[in-house]
C-alpha cells in the first residue's frame, strides 16, 4: 500500500473539514486583532483552490496563505475550550501542508 500523498491527505483533510460546522459562537468574533471569520474563509479559499488547481497555487495564493498560518500561529494560543480550538487546528494543518508542498505555480 502507497504512501499517502500530500495532496490526497490536504483533500481528505478538507473534505472532512467542510463537514465541520464553523463554531457559532464565533461569528463577529475575533482574537489577536484577526476577524475569525475572515481568517477561516481565506485559509480554506486557499486550501480550496490548491485543490482545485491540481497541487498547485500561484505566488500571490500562496502569499495570502502564509499570512494565514502566520496569523493562525497568533490566534490559536489564545483560544479557549469553547472556541473550538480543534477546528482552527485542523484548519492550520491543511494550510501547512499546502504550504509545504513543492509543487507551487510561477505565475
């Protein structure tokens, strides 16, 4: 049996967390200064599209991406049981796995 690739496992992944809900009582809600909101849909966006595209996002995707991890890094740590700490956990490991993964467009 092979390996699981990084794009099968981003796709998995995803799949699985497209049947989460995001946290209601999060909505309007932020922390580090960053609307969770926002933070969720652009991270997922760029998940969506590397999926989309084969394994492959253009540098600009790939920019907003490593904002969102990095922002992620700020906004994890702060928070609590009842924000559904998994969920934002599970969201930052896609988007590292896309980050890491070689295959990244020129364009």
């Amino acid at each position: 049996m092979s390996k699981e690739t990084a794009f099968e496992a981003v796709s998995r992944l995803y799949q699985e967390f497209m049947e989460l809900p995001f946290p209601p009582r999060l909505a309007g809600a932020d922390r580090a200064g960053f609307d969770l909101v926002m933070l969720d849909s652009d991270t997922a966006g760029c998940v969506f599209t590397w999926i989309k595209n084969g394994g492959e996002l253009e540098a600009w995707g790939r920019s907003i991406l490593l904002r969102c991890i990095a922002r992620l890094d700020r906004v994890i740590p702060l928070l609590g049981e009842a924000d559904a700490p998994e969920y934002w956990h599970r969201l930052r490991e896609m988007a590292q796995l896309v980050a890491d993964s070689p295959h990244v467009a020129t364009k």
